[in-house]
C-alpha cells in the first residue's frame, strides 16, 4: 500500500534536497574552479537547474504550512524555470558537437574512452533525458488537481535530470581511484553513476511504496537505460554524421 504524500508534506523535501546536493557534488569541479571561464549559457543552465530544485524543495513546504495561494504562484514559475532547464540544455548541443569535432580532427581520446562518437551519441541520450523530464513535467500539470500524483511526478522528475552533473563527477572520482584519466574505461563511470541515481530512487520509491507508479520506474530505470543506449550508439558510425549534420550543418 502507497504511502500517502499528503500526510508526509513536511519531510518531502529530503527526497528532492539529497538529489541536490549530489549533483552539486558532482558538478563543482567542472563548475566552480572555472566560473570565470563559463559562457552565459553554462550559467544560465546551472542556475535553471538549481532553482528547479530548490523549487521542489520549497514547493511541499508551503502546502504543508497551508500556504497554498503562495504555493499556487510560484508554481507558474517554477514550470517557467522547467522551461528554462529544457532550453538552456538544449543551446549546449553545440559544445559536445564542438568537441566532437576537435577530437575527430586531432585524433585525440578524452579521459581514457570518449572519442568524437562518445560526444555525439551523449547529445541523443540527452534529447532521451531532456523529453522524459519533460513529460514528468507535463503528467505533473495534467495531474495538477491530485495531490499525490501532482507531488509523486514532480519527485520522479528530478531523477530524470541528475545523470550529467553526477557523470562528470564521477568520472573525477573514478579518475583518482583507478590512477589517471587516461585509464579510465566506461564502466568506471556508468555503473556507480547508476548505482547512486537509481539508488537514491529506489529509497525514494520504497519508501512510498509507489512500485506500480509509472514515474517511479521512469526514477529507477533512466539512468541505466542512457549509458545502455550511449554506449550502443557510440558504435554506429550513422548516428556521428547525422547528429554533426543535424546540429551543425554545413
């Protein structure tokens, strides 16, 4: 039986604050030591990010101390900074392709695995993560009248969005462990990325009992299916033309 959310608004936040902080772990060697040297669009897209999830961890809060009129306002906001999290992503498509192309012209590896391919196939396993965060968000706004099912899509969401900030950071992590960067094979990186993502889900989900929620397999599964799905593509010379083609045509 469902855990019910409505009776458990007060601690909701620990399910979104612990995902938080865990991309914020992973996205500070890449982030902050190099602040002054971001574009605008790796700015705004961390910053998007950021305030999307203190959104949800402010969000539970105020319907738990009946402020709902307030809750209600900042929720078309919040669905406004869902927005910007799409799109700001979406203009960093022409960085990956850019190194992309610097790898492919030089012959160079990057961290021990990822070639030219590596970093067009990344960009067709985040347009996967970029529409599955989408639709979270779309059954959250259709469900927007239902409590449970409003608050249990916007949880599952934050899983959907977590993959790339934890990825880098492990790839850093792995990197001491292992030696050096250029011993580092895919499976460094991957399986503990899966393991702390769908694991953190899996906690979540069991703790609601929500085994039978759609969004709760969506949580548990994305992040494993993506690194399937990356490393599949990095085979296929097709999917590198087409994505260089699609995203920087000539």
């Amino acid at each position: 039986m469902s855990l019910a959310i409505s009776k458990n608004l007060t601690s909701l936040y620990r399910w979104t604050l612990l995902p938080f902080l865990v991309m914020q772990i992973g996205i500070f060697p890449d982030y902050w030591p190099f602040f002054r040297e971001q574009d605008w669009g790796v700015h705004i897209h961390y910053w998007t990010a950021s305030l999307w999830f203190i959104f949800l961890i402010i969000q539970p809060i105020l319907i738990a101390k009946k402020n709902v009129a307030l809750h209600r306002t900042m929720g078309i906001f919040g669905f406004m900074i869902a927005g910007g999290v799409i799109f700001s992503a979406i203009s960093l498509y022409t960085n990956d392709i850019k190194t992309a192309l610097f790898l492919e012209e030089t012959g160079q590896v990057f961290g021990g695995f990822l070639e030219a391919r590596s970093f067009t196939s990344i960009l067709v396993v985040e347009t996967m993560l970029i529409a599955a965060f989408a639709y979270t968000i779309v059954k959250s706004i259709l469900n927007r009248n239902n409590i449970e099912e409003h608050a249990w899509w916007l949880l599952c969401s934050s899983y959907t969005i977590m993959l790339p900030t934890v990825g880098r950071g492990m790839f850093y992590v792995s990197a001491f462990f292992v030696g050096s960067e250029s011993d580092l094979r895919p499976w460094h990186v991957d399986v503990p990325s899966s393991v702390v993502i769908s694991g953190l889900a899996l906690l979540m989900v069991g703790k609601f009992h929500k085994w039978r929620h759609p969004a709760s397999w969506i949580a548990i599964l994305i992040t494993p299916i993506a690194y399937i799905l990356w490393y599949q593509l990095t085979q296929i010379d097709a999917v590198h033309e087409f994505v260089k083609e699609l995203v920087l045509p000539n």
